[in-house]
C-alpha cells in the first residue's frame, strides 16, 4: 500500500460539481492499493496517518500527530501512486489492483482511522474527482507499506 500524505489547511473533493468530502487543518491521504495488500497493510498505514508527528510542537514541546491536534484526514483513493513509467512514455498500471480489490481496502483505511478517533472525509472511489488541497508547510510524505513478510 502506497500513501503520500500532505499536510493541509483544508481539502475538498468535487464530484459533478458536488462537495463529497472536505476537511479542515489535517492530512490528505492520497492512497493506492496493488495486489498483495490487505489488512495487516490497512492496520499499519492507517496507525502511520494517525501518528506520524507531522505537526508543529505545541506548549508542551515535541512535534504532534493529527490525533494530538485534532486534525481531520481527506482519504482518496489513488491507483495511479502505482504507474510505472520505466519504459516508455506511457504509464502502465499492473501494479494497481482493480478496483473490486481496492475499493473495500481504501475504505478500511478511512474506517480504520474513524475507530482511531480521527474525522474522516473521503473522495468517491473511481470517479472523476477534482481534489482542492490548501497546502500547509509544505510537508508531503510517502509511506509505502510492503507485503506483511517484509515488515520490519
């Protein structure tokens, strides 16, 4: 599983000229599913978005995650994380898994962060989304989580 997480001031995301989800300070998680994910890989990006201490220190010192500040977390799915455009000029996506694998994944994510106490607003799987990211910092992050035999 692949996340690249940006740390915001707000995100939205418009389908058909719909606001389906949006949040305020927090984190966008840009998130792509390939074949051999699942929930142990669910489990460890979702623990990583609510803890990573992305953010400025606050009175009593140490930088702080979005569950300390009580920040809001945008979860899009996002299969092109995974083009690759080795050879070529155009991206191929084999490494994606289709969407009957990733959707139910990328939604345990945004489950799995709602269980954590973090507010979840998400994006509409497969749909043309137009994604609005106020930027804070800028601090962008890419997690990659590998296969649960290659956890360290």
């Amino acid at each position: 599983m692949r996340t690249v997480l940006q740390r915001v001031s707000s995100a939205q995301v418009v389908v058909d000229g719909e606001v389906v989800g949006a949040i305020g300070p927090g984190l966008v998680a840009l998130v792509g599913v390939t074949h051999d994910d699942g929930p142990a890989e669910v489990a460890t990006t979702a623990r990583k978005i609510a803890g990573l201490r992305l953010f400025p220190p606050g009175d009593e010192g140490g930088e702080r995650s979005v569950l300390e500040v009580g920040g809001e977390v945008l979860v899009v799915s996002q299969f092109t994380l995974y083009a690759d455009v080795r050879k070529g000029r155009r991206p191929s996506w084999n490494a994606a898994a289709p969407g009957p694998v990733a959707e139910p994944l990328v939604h345990a994510v945004a489950e799995a962060l709602r269980a954590d106490g973090v507010g979840v607003a998400t994006g509409r799987f497969g749909a043309d989304m137009e994604v609005t990211i106020v930027g804070d910092g800028p601090v962008t992050i890419v997690l990659d989580v590998p296969a649960v035999g290659s956890l360290a």
